[in-house]
C-alpha cells in the first residue's frame, strides 16, 4: 500500500463534505499540475491518504482511502487531466499542523515540509506512522 496526502482549501472543498459523500466518495477534480496528475496515476484502489485543510488551518484533519483509479476528470475543460475517486475513512483526533511537521525533525523530508504548494502528494510508510501518532491515531 502506498501513502497520500490531498490538499483542500476547507472553503472550497472541507473534510465534513468529503465525509458526507459517505462509501461512494468524490472525484478529487480540479488538479492541474503535472506531478500531482502522476501521483494520482500511481495510485491503487485502497492506497490511504491524509485529507489536508489547506488555508488558514494548515493541518491533517482526515484519513481517505483511494475508491476509483485514475480516470477523466469530470470538471476538465483544458486538456485530458485526470483524476481519481477519494472516500472519507476516519477523522484524525487531533489535527496535526503544517507547524508541527516542520517542527518534528523525523519529517524534515516529508513533501509537505519541502513543497507544501504540491496539491497530491506522497506520504512515506515511516511519515504516515508519525503523523498518525502525533494526530492521536489508535492505528495508522
């Protein structure tokens, strides 16, 4: 299994939205950069993601779980991007902020540390276990 983060802006997209598409999820569209569209055609149904507020709060407030492989997105009016199929899993108890992963100096190469601006980005397995265990996961 590989590991994930997808970033929002809580306005234009929130985890409570994403929550409430419930087992079906959502088309996570509107991705238009190059790396971030590679990512998503890397990913394999069930792949877990952290759901990241981007904005104001700057945190890790979700875990989702690939439900659809790469495909057209639906919104794309500029060229054949694509795509993939996200649903909610689990709130992280406690969100864990941008801060506090470039705080922690066992995230010093996380992606989000480095290029926060990357809208899908990967998560190594050893990052996922951090980041769940500083945001009160039971399990990661």
């Amino acid at each position: 299994m590989a590991y994930w983060l997808f970033k929002s802006e809580p306005e234009t997209w929130s985890w409570e939205q994403q929550k409430a598409k419930g087992k079906a999820g959502e088309e996570w569209t509107g991705v238009r950069n190059f790396q971030a569209r590679k990512n998503m055609k890397d990913m394999k149904l069930g792949d877990k993601g952290f759901f990241y507020h981007s904005g104001e709060s700057k945190a890790v407030v979700g875990i989702v779980e690939v439900a659809k492989l790469a495909h057209p997105d639906s919104t794309a009016k500029d060229g054949p991007w694509e795509c993939v199929d996200i649903r909610a899993v689990e709130d992280v108890p406690k969100p864990v902020t941008l801060a506090q992963c470039k705080a922690d100096k066992r995230l010093k190469d996380m992606v989000l540390v480095n290029n926060s601006r990357l809208s899908v980005q990967p998560v190594s397995a050893e990052e996922w276990k951090i980041v769940c265990a500083l945001g009160g996961m039971k399990k990661s």
